[in-house]
C-alpha cells in the first residue's frame, strides 16, 4: 500500500513537471512569435527594431524602479514590444512619407493603437499587455488619441512608456532632423510634465536619467 502511495505521488509530480515544462515552452513560443512580428514591422518601416529594443530595456528598468512585479514587466516587455504594431494597418504612403502628413493622413496614422487593440486583445495571453499598445498616445492632458484619456486614466505603464518613448525619439536622428542634446531633451521633457505626460513620471525619470 506505501509502495503504491509514493508510486502515485511520483506518477502526480511527473505529470506536473510536464505541465509546467510544456508552459514554458508555450511561453518562449509566444515570446519569439512577438519577436516575429517586430521584425516584420522593421522591414517596413526601418529603424523600428533598434528603437523598440532601446525604449523596452529603458521602459522596463524605469518600472522595475517605479515598483512593478516580475510578472507585471514580463507584460510590460512584450508590450513594449509590440507597442506601434498597429502600424502595420497604416498604408505605405502614410507610414514611410518624408514630408508632413495632412490632417487626412494623420486621421489614419491616428488608428495604429486602435488598431493593435483589435487584432491583439482576441488573444487572452497578450490582454495584460495591451496598456502599452492601446494607450500610448494618449496625454496627461486628455489631448491625446484614440480615447483621449485624461491624467490617471492612462494606466501608468502607458504614462511610463509615454516618456521612455518620446525621450529615446529625441535622442536619435531623423530624416528631417538631427538627434537632440541630453541638455535640450531634459528642457522639453520637463516642460511637458502636466501636459504630455504625469508630472510625478518626469520626476522620476528625470532622477534616474541623472543617475544613470
Ligand atoms: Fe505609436
């Protein structure tokens, strides 16, 4: 009777070994799906890959010290990742042009959340990672697109990446301009706290920024 006990005992573990070995697998496969489809969004539109990777290793360092769990930054990370993959339901002659888009264009730009909302939040794994992805246009001030969420309605990992997004983009060149200095790029984030982003945000990018 003991022998078949422990029999059982070991025939459970077993078994719940193999669950929890074929949940990790599940998990690097969804993981290097989302990899996929990042390096699909480059092909189009270049410089995508390398100025995602930047702002999620920044995006997830400003969270871990803003607090989050390690749960909480496995969603960040993927959607940092995954945060302009609605991009690729806007046209080639919207998302590579070079000159300024028209009121028009920028209506259709204006959907790439909205978008990445959609095709993304049929697939429950992804769910808790949609904050990034749906609402990182959005603004402290309630200007900004597609819901124009106001102040603490913008779920924080959002109001997090909002800075890390914008901070990585003024650092690096562009077509029509060159990359800004530290000193130029603190100017403006500051002089956006209350308006683009949360005020207590910038505050604490900017310390770690200074830290860093
Ligand atoms: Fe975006």
């Amino acid at each position: 009777m003991e022998l078949l006990a422990r029999l059982h005992t070991i025939l459970r573990l077993n078994r719940y070994r193999r669950i929890a070995e074929k949940q990790s697998e599940l998990l690097i496969a969804y993981d290097k799906t989302i990899e996929s489809w990042l390096s699909a969004l480059d092909r189009r539109d270049k410089g995508t890959e390398d100025h995602t990777n930047r702002v999620t290793q920044m995006t997830l360092k400003f969270a871990q010290a803003a607090g989050f769990r390690d749960e909480e930054l496995a969603d960040i990370r993927r959607g940092t990742l995954l945060h302009d993959m609605g991009k690729l339901g806007i046209p080639d002659s919207i998302l590579l042009k070079e000159d300024k888009l028209t009121e028009e264009e920028w209506q259709v730009m204006r959907l790439h959340p909205v978008y990445a909302y959609q095709w993304l939040s049929s697939i429950e794994f992804l769910l808790p990672a949609l904050d990034i992805p749906y609402c990182h246009h959005e603004r402290w001030d309630g200007s900004g697109y597609p819901r124009g969420l106001i102040g603490a309605e913008i779920p924080l990992a959002a109001r997090l990446f909002a800075v890390v997004d914008v901070w990585d983009a003024l650092l690096s060149d562009r077509p029509y301009r060159k990359a800004w200095s530290g000193k130029d790029a603190i100017k403006y984030i500051e002089d956006q706290a209350g308006k683009h982003f949360d005020p207590q945000v910038v505050h604490e990018y900017l310390k770690m920024i200074i830290e860093y």
